[in-house]
C-alpha cells in the first residue's frame, strides 16, 4: 500500500471536511504551522484548493464546491446554526419559540443565527401567526449532511433519519 504524501493527505483532509479551518487541519494531519502553511499556498496557486479567507478566519474547500454549498458547510460546520438546521430538517415549520426549546439555546443567540440564515435564504420565514422557520433547499441540506456530516444522520431521531433515506 502506498503511503499518502502530505499534499495528497491535506487535499484528502480538505475534502471530507470542507469548510475546515486552518487550526483544525493542522491539528487534525499533525502537521506544524508553517508546513501547512506552505503547502496550503502551493495548492491555492494551482487551483487544487480554494482558500475562504473572512474576519481573521481561513476556510478551505475543494474548488467543485457551489457557492450556495459553500455557505452552506460553513453553517454545518458552526454548532448552533447546525442545530437550527437539523431542528427545521425534522420539525419542517417551527415557531421561534420551538427553535429556541429544540436546540436549548437563548433567544439572543437563536435570533441571531436565524436572521443570518435568512439572509443567506437557506431558511425563509412564513408570515403564519406566529411566524415560521422552514429550509429553502432540503434536498441541498440532506445531501451536504449526508456526504459530508453522516454522524449527524446516525444520531438523529427517527423523522430526521426518514428524511435522509428518502433522497
């Protein structure tokens, strides 16, 4: 069996985990700083990797990766927006209120991360009384977390998990 070379190990690396950053890799490949560095630059260059650079913040990415996806691994890579995900995933329309209680977040930080994923329309809000949450793109959602997130499959109740077979 042959053995990995470090480039053919962080490509490797980036693509099971898109959306990762730099920290994350490099303690993941157990690699030094300035190595990864390096060969992070050198693949950019190339076009093997595309780098998301944002407050302060490196994320990198395979290049076949759309620019709905891209946002949409960064949330999936975030805990609370994962959570509000998942909450609309299984619950399909919920109340505010019902997002809060089901991710056992407070309502300042529930807002916030709503309001972003409104704005990015992955969620859309319906003008129910009171108003509801659903996901723009499940299919988009499911596939993402399937191909990349399948450990959130396996702990899922039974509603999520019928979701995901279902595409």
């Amino acid at each position: 069996m042959q053995k990995l070379t470090r480039e053919e190990k962080i490509i490797l690396g980036i693509q099971n985990n898109p959306g990762i950053r730099f920290r994350e890799l490099m303690k993941m490949l157990g690699i030094t700083n300035g190595i990864l560095s390096y060969y992070i630059t050198k693949l950019e260059k190339i076009g093997t990797v595309n780098v998301q650079r944002k407050s302060g913040v490196s994320r990198f990415f395979m290049p076949d990766l759309t620019d709905d996806e891209l946002i949409l691994t960064q949330y999936l890579r975030t805990s609370t927006p994962k959570k509000i995900l998942l909450a609309l995933l299984e619950g399909k329309k919920l109340t505010f209120k019902q997002i809060t209680e089901n991710i056992g977040m407070s309502p300042a930080t529930t807002s916030f991360y709503l309001k972003k994923l409104v704005a990015d329309k992955i969620v859309l809000t319906m003008d129910y009384s009171p108003k509801k949450y659903s996901i723009c793109n499940e299919i988009q959602i499911a596939n993402l977390i399937s191909e990349y997130h399948p450990d959130l499959i396996e702990n899922a109740s039974v509603n999520l998990a019928d979701i995901f077979s279902s595409y």
